[in-house]
C-alpha cells in the first residue's frame, strides 16, 4: 500500500512537470520560467534550493553524531547565503536582464574569466546533484525492502527527475517546488508531532538533546575551532552565492522587488524549518534507541526513514515519504538544470556566437540528459555521505568565483586582470592543501581548512591584481564596454543572449 501511494505521488510529480513544459516557448522560458514568478512560488523554489536529502537525511544524521557542531555549513551557511543573496545581489543581477551568472562575468571580465567562472560552477554541481541521486537509491531500497538495491533506485529516481526537467525546464522546477514544498511542510509537521508525543513533547526532546550537548553550537575558545566554524558557515555561506541554481531562480521572479523579498523569505523558511527532521530523527533516539544504536554502525542516514517504517502508523509513513522525495526531487531539478544551462550557454555557446534561440534550447536540452547520465554514474561510485558531498560542493565556488562576482559588483576597481589573479590565487591555496590533508601530509593540529585558505588568497588575488599596473585587459576594458574601471555592471540593461563580442 505505502509503495502504491509513491509511484501515485510520482506520477502526479511527474504529470505537474509536463504540464509545465507548455508553457516553454523559448529558451527564456525554459532557463528563468519567463521571469514571471509571483512573491508565493519564489519563496517556495528558493526554500527548495536546499531543502532536500541533504537537509531531511544529510544534517539529520549529521546531528544525531555531532551535534549543532556539525551542522555550521548547513543549515546555517545555506540560509545565510540564501539572505545575503535576497540583501546584496538579488537586486542588481536581476537589473542586468541576465541568463546565468556565467554572464555577468563575461560582461564584467571578458571571456577567459567567463570560461574559468563557469567551469568552477558547473564541477561544483557534480557532488550536489549526486547526493540528490544517491538519496532517492536510498529511498528507494528503503520502500521495496531491499528487493530495489541502490543502484537500481538511483537510476529509477534519476529518469523521474530527468524526465520533467528536461521538457518544463525552470517552469517545471518552479511548479512541481511549489506542490513538493506543500508536501514538505505538512508531511514533516505532521511526523514531528507524532514522534514528538510518542517521545515525551518537545520539551522531553530538547532537554534530552541539551544534557546530551547535542545543542552545544558556538565553537571552543581556541584558534583552530574559531577557525574551523568561520570556514564551516562561509564554505556554503559565500561558496554557494555563485551558483546557477540560486541565480536562477531568484532571476525567475516577476520584478526585482519579488526577486529580493522571496530570497530572504525562502532562506529564513529554510533555517527555521530545517529544525524539524533535526528533532525527528533526535525523537528516534527516545523511541527506539536499539534502532537508533543499529543503524549508526550501518548508516546512520537510514534512522529516519527505519524509524517511520517500523513505528508509524501507515498514513504517517505516506506522508513522510512523500515529504522525503519531494524534498530529494525539488533540490535534484534544479541542481540538473543548473549547471546544464551554464555549460550551454558560457562554455559552448561562445565558441557559436550566431547560435539560434531554438538551437540553443536544443542544446540545453542535451546537455541535461548528459549531466544526469554523468552524475549518476559517479553517484553510483562514491562512498561519500550526502551531508559531506553537499558540503565539499561549495569549496571550489569558494576559491574561485565569489570574489569576482562580490568584487565585480561592489568595487568598481575590480579588474579582468584581478579577476584572474582572484581565480588563480583561490586555486593555488586552496587545492595543494587539500591534497595534502587527504593524504595525511600536514600535522593533527593544521588550524586552517583549504577552502577558507583559497578564500583568503583570492581575495588577495583580486586586490593585487587589480591595483598593480594592468598587463591583462578584457575586450570589453578595451572598448570601453562594462567591466572596464568605472562601469558599474548592476546600470547596464542587456537582453538575454545579447549578440557576444
């Protein structure tokens, strides 16, 4: 009965999706859901931008092994570059009338920094959206009892979600968020009061957590642990603010004011509501401890789902399991089109500036089936949690493009030459090192994480480069387009796939 009302849930997921694809005339329809998005349906896609396994699986498990202490990048990192975005960038980037982001650092740097920006943001989706996939094998091994190993299950769920993006594109991301988040919200309050009261209330719950130090959050008084919590809420807090799939659907709204409200709604939802399979899966503890005991030595990413299945009544576990993969499905939509759309448009488009619209739309297309082939076979290969894959993501946006998207918006210094200082310098101090602690060459007590050091030196990268004499310049700088000293991007008002120079 439970698995007939999934594939039920599936096929209406799915039925949403297409009839969403109707609505894609043009490629402006499918990449930002012609810019049409009222206030409701943007605070729902931007809170689904990461409310997914990560968030009911990933932190949940996270929390039961470490504590608050472990949860620095996410939820707190997540919703805190979700409100920086709606504060300081939702507005100007929506006022340049962009595609991607990978635009704006072609308007702003030129070409070579558009290519590099881009790369950087279409690798760091490889881990983010095979945690998605990973999930939904998770999920789907869970409801068929084991008769669906999960491998099959990954790529059962990668074909469901492949098959609505790829025709609805953003308008089928922002439609099935809108019906998922639904789900989402009365399906997780509905389990939380039900093993809430089988454990005691919430007062039980949370006192039991704080005598366990399970609520302990602000780091020691020492330089490695300040160190390592700056870093753990900047990781996702700065490094995930360069991404497509936060772009895109703030630049999905109906105006800008829409674009800046339903950022800082949808992130302050997300931190508040990523509570609630923190206190469930805490819950399973004082319900079941043996369970909670046994799949810590399995996978701990099961004790939410094993605890709904074998202490819940029916209703409770459709309800949750509907909630489960509208979570997975809502995040793995648009994490797919996202760094599908940049490849198209930043990398292979500028090698064919005369592209059509409807060949572009073509491309794209392919490009998604492509990417969801790639990222399910590495799904199917790596041995990572869903909370580490998530969090490792958004090193590489962290080192590379946020200084140039931050500096390019704000400093009117900004170079193209900065720019590529920026990149560089973010790679050199950040890759060594993380090679280094991978294979053990640094001492136990290296206070500095990778990440926070590529930060760190792409800053300085950028403000270097572009204060010394410019050896480097864009063709724009040149020509005196957007970019060069003095030209502030967020005043400049370009079509989409405006002819390239």
């Amino acid at each position: 009965m439970l698995v007939t009302f999934v594939v039920l849930y599936l096929l209406v997921s799915i039925a949403i999706g297409l009839y969403a694809a109707t609505r894609v005339k043009n490629s402006t329809d499918y990449v930002a859901a012609g810019r049409s998005l009222p206030l409701y349906i943007t605070v729902a896609t931007v809170f689904a931008t990461w409310f997914g396994s990560e968030t009911v699986l990933g932190i949940s498990a996270t929390f039961l092994d470490e504590g608050l202490r472990g949860l620095w990048s996410d939820p707190f990192g997540a919703a805190l570059c979700l409100i920086l975005v709606g504060l300081f960038f939702a507005r100007p980037l929506y006022r340049m009338n962009l595609v991607t982001l990978g635009d704006f650092f072609r308007q702003r740097y030129g070409r070579t920094v558009e290519l590099l920006c881009s790369t950087a943001i279409v690798l760091s989706y490889l881990g983010w959206v095979s945690a998605q996939i990973i999930a939904l094998g998770l999920v789907f091994n869970i409801l068929s009892d084991g008769q669906i190993d999960n491998n099959t299950g990954m790529a059962i769920g990668a074909a469901i979600v492949l098959t609505y993006t790829l025709f609805g594109g953003m308008w089928s991301v922002a439609l099935t968020d809108f019906f998922q988040m639904t789900i989402i919200v009365i399906g997780l309050l509905y389990i939380a009061w039900l093993v809430g009261e089988k454990a005691g209330g919430v007062g039980t719950v949370v006192a039991h957590a704080h005598a366990a130090g399970k609520l302990d959050f602000l780091p020691a008084l020492d330089p490695k642990d300040i160190i390592a919590f700056m870093a753990g809420i900047l990781t996702m807090g700065f490094g995930s603010i360069p991404q497509q799939d936060v772009f895109q659907r703030v630049n999905s709204a109906k105006d800008e004011d829409t674009a800046v409200r339903g950022s800082i709604l949808g992130g302050a939802g997300y931190f508040v509501f990523a509570a609630v399979p923190l206190f469930i899966a805490y819950s399973a503890g004082l319900i079941n401890p043996d369970l909670v005991a046994k799949y810590k030595e399995i996978d701990t990413q099961q004790v939410l789902p094993q605890l709904v299945l074998q202490d819940t009544p029916l209703f409770a576990q459709v309800m949750f399991f509907g909630a489960l993969l509208s979570a997975i499905m809502s995040t793995a939509s648009g994490t797919l089109l996202a760094p599908s759309v940049t490849f198209s448009e930043n990398i292979i488009r500028g090698f064919f500036p005369g592209m059509t619209d409807r060949a572009f739309l073509r491309l794209t297309r392919i490009v998604v089936v492509l990417f969801a082939f790639g990222v399910t076979l590495y799904a199917m290969s790596t041995e990572a949690t869903i909370h580490k894959m998530v969090e490792n993501a958004y090193k590489v946006t962290l080192a590379t493009t946020f200084v140039p998207l931050a500096f390019g918006l704000y400093w009117k210094r900004a170079t193209t030459q900065g720019a590529l200082f920026a990149i560089g310098a973010g790679l050199i101090g950040w890759i060594p090192l993380e090679v280094a602690i991978n294979f053990g060459a640094l001492p136990e007590d290296f206070i500095l994480p990778p990440q926070f050091a590529g930060f760190i030196c792409s800053v300085l990268g950028m403000v270097i480069g572009s204060l010394m004499p410019q050896k480097i310049r864009s063709h724009h700088e040149l020509h005196g387009h957007p970019g060069a000293p003095g030209h502030h991007p967020a005043a400049q008002h370009t079509a989409p796939h405006a002819p390239r120079h």
